[in-house]
C-alpha cells in the first residue's frame, strides 16, 4: 500500500507521463480509500486545466473558476 507521500508523487507524476500498471493500480487503490489524496489529485488537474487556459490565452485576468470549489 502506497503512502500519502508516495501517492501524491505519483498524482504530480502522472501529469507529465505515463504511469506504468502497477502505479496505476497502487494509486487507485490508495486514492479510493484516502479522501485526502484524492482531494490533492482533483487539485492537481484542476490546476493543470486553469494554466492550460491561462497558457492558451482564453482565460483573462478577471475570470473566477469557482465553479469547482
């Protein structure tokens, strides 16, 4: 079984390459039972798509993405 410390690694990981399967299923396993990581792991992609926008121009300086909170 994964730590919070290992899972987390592997969410931030995961954003910039592909887990192999046994990473996948240790994080699955640990994000079904750990409301913590998985708050951290809806975070991290939340994140990612806000600086995606921002990056590609289509968010402005005055948009609030609360919607997700």
């Amino acid at each position: 079984m994964l730590t919070c410390k290992e899972a987390t690694r592997l969410s931030s990981e995961a954003l910039d390459r592909e887990l192999n399967l046994r990473e996948r299923l240790s994080l699955r396993m640990h994000i079904l039972m750990c409301t913590g990581c998985t708050n951290f792991e809806e975070q991290m992609r939340h994140l990612r798509k806000i600086t995606r926008r921002y990056a590609s121009g289509e968010a402005s300086s005055g948009d609030d993405d609360r919607d997700h909170r």
